[in-house]
C-alpha cells in the first residue's frame, strides 16, 4: 500500500490512550500499481530506498516509529508472519476467491468500456496501460516474492525455517588456495541475504536478484575439527553460494536448494586439496537448475554420487577424489566429465 502512510492514513483512538491506523482507506495502490493505475512498481520496494515509491517517505512520524520501536516492529512481524498474516499463498487465495464472484464477461466488458471505448471514440489512449485483466498470475508473483523479501529483513520462520547448512573450516597448515570463510552468495530475487555463523547473530544484506553478494565471516580463531556450523537462509531462493573451496567445508546439505545453478566445493587450482571433507560424508545435487559441479580435490569424499535430478548439468569434475560411482541423469547433455582413478561405475 504505497500511497497508506501519508494521505490515505488516519490515526485514532479508542480509549484517548492507545493510537492506531487500522482503519482502512483508498487501496488503489496495492500490489505494484501506482496512483494513476499503472503497475510500475516490483515487490520488494522500501521507503527511503530511491525507489520515490511511497508517500510520505520524509514523515517524522514514520521515520520515528521505525528508529524507536524497531525491536517491537521485528517482534510483531515474526509473531504475524508465524500465525500467516503474510503467507502469499493464502492472501493469493483471497483476492481470487472474491474476484471469482464476477464471471468473466462482466470483467470484459468493464474493460472495454474503461479502457478501449475512449480509444475508439476519441483516440485517447490514456487508460489503455491500465488495462491489467484480473491480475491473477501478477499477484501471486508480486505476493509471494514480497513475503519472502520481507522474511528475510526482519529474520521470519519463512526465511529462518529454508536453510542452507554447511561446516567452514581453517586450515592451520599453508595451502595452495588460501583460507577464507566469506560468502559470495548470489539471490534468485530480490531479497535481504540471511547468514549465522555458529551461535552469532544473524548477519543481513540487502541483494538484488543475480547480483553476487559477498557477505564477511566473523574472524575465527579456531573453527575445530568438525567446522563451524554455517545457515544461508531462503535456501530455496539462492542460485548460487559462489566458491567454496576457501571455506574447505567438512559437511554442506543444500537439500532445500532447488534453484542452485552450481556447487563449487573442490578447485581445479593444481595441488588443492580439502581434507576436511569427512569420510563417509555424502552430499545430496537435488536442484534441476544445475549446470557446473566442483569437487575436485575433496580427498576423502568417497560415496556414490548421484545426478539423477540433475537434467541441465553440463560441467562435472571430480578429480583428486574417492567417488566410486556416478549415476547421471536420464538423456544428460554432459560436456565435460572429469573422474578419479577410484571411478568403477558410470551410469547414463
């Protein structure tokens, strides 16, 4: 609602104590349409940001209920969000259950004489923009991609509960790839990048869709034997968790990833090697969005390994490796596959 923090909004009070906005007012500004009923605007737009979206974006008002009660704001939205106030899927549900009241005919020619009639009358083509139809598959994008937008700035069970799990280590010994637990992480959409190391806080990133977004590591000491347990959040909107063989995991589940486009363990550097990778640890490729697949140099990584999923995997290499097996998908357009010496079984 872009244009409900300035105008179109009413303060009131039911006891003289207790202030709030909940009475509602004007909502032709909803959903990505501006006030002249063009749609001109993606979900994901915050006030103050450049976007010039809202009204009242320089209210004293606003901006100091955001300063002084931002801990209350997060609070509430976490407690909403957990109960569905925002679930796209059920506000999707709402808006195409009322619409369904109007059989299609009605929408025709309530669009005819809105939008085309001025043009054929009086070549005015003015509304002929705003000729939007019900806006069905519009909303459900704009919905659901908000919602997890959302999820992600105030750190929602939405965003929280898709997760990424891996374990970062540090090498105490030289190495030909040189340590380094940052993250490059690069987002399907829109949406505020989510990362814990360990027990830390959680650290938050504003990143736009297919642009790498390098998030620091808290400075570690020590990591252990096992690794620090690392969360990349909405795991099922990450494309990408950029090279990791720096990180030298000893365990990486991206079960949940289903848009992963590649997985770069292992580095095809000359003399890499990660002997952190337990033995015994398997690793799942579930995404069908696939196309590149590192894990050379992963020493100990001795389990089949299955590709079955992966129908657009082009770039396989696992050399300096234990993989006995590889199953590849059904009709795989493989280019390149680059096995170990320990390879006793291929299947197509």
């Amino acid at each position: 609602m872009v244009d409900n923090r300035a105008k179109n909004v009413f303060m009131a009070t039911d006891d003289g104590k207790h202030w709030h906005f909940k009475y509602d007012y004007d909502n032709d500004t909803a959903l990505g349409i501006d006030n002249i009923g063009r749609l001109s605007h993606s979900y994901g737009i915050e006030y103050r940001d450049g976007s010039e979206a809202y009204g009242g974006e320089d209210s004293v008002l606003w901006i100091n209920l955001e300063q002084c009660f931002a801990d209350d704001i997060k609070k509430m939205v976490q407690e909403k969000e957990n109960e569905g106030a925002f679930n796209a899927f059920r506000l999707s549900k709402k808006f195409s259950d009322y619409q369904a009241n109007w059989c299609e005919a009605i929408w025709i020619e309530d669009m005819f004489k809105k939008y085309i009639n001025p043009y054929l009358n009086d070549n005015d083509r003015t509304y002929i923009s705003m000729m939007l139809g019900n806006k069905q598959l519009q909303r459900d994008w704009f919905l659901f991609y908000q919602d997890r937008y959302m999820s992600s700035k105030y750190e929602g069970p939405t965003a929280v509960g898709d997760a990424i799990q891996m374990r970062i280590t540090k090498p105490t010994e030289n190495k030909v790839v040189a340590p380094n637990q940052d993250l490059t992480i690069t987002p399907y959409s829109d949406m505020y990048i989510l990362v814990k190391y360990g027990n830390g806080d959680y650290i938050r990133t504003k990143a736009k869709r297919g642009v790498p977004t390098t998030v620091k590591a808290p400075d570690f000491t020590s990591t252990g034997s096992g690794g620090v347990e690392t969360y990349v959040y909405n795991a099922s909107l990450i494309t990408s968790l950029g090279d990791l063989a720096p990180a030298y995991l000893s365990w990486l589940d991206i079960s949940q990833a289903k848009k992963l486009q590649e997985v770069l363990l292992g580095s095809e550097v000359e003399g890499y090697e990660n002997n952190a990778w337990a033995n015994g640890t398997n690793i799942s490729f579930n995404s069908n969005l696939l196309k590149k697949i590192v894990l050379t140099g992963l020493t100990y990584l001795n389990t089949t390994i299955g590709l079955n999923s992966c129908i657009a995997l082009r770039y396989f290499y696992a050399e300096n490796t234990n993989i006995p097996s590889v199953t590849l998908a059904a009709n795989s357009n493989i280019e390149i596959l680059k096995l170990p010496k320990t390879i006793t079984n291929i299947k197509l």
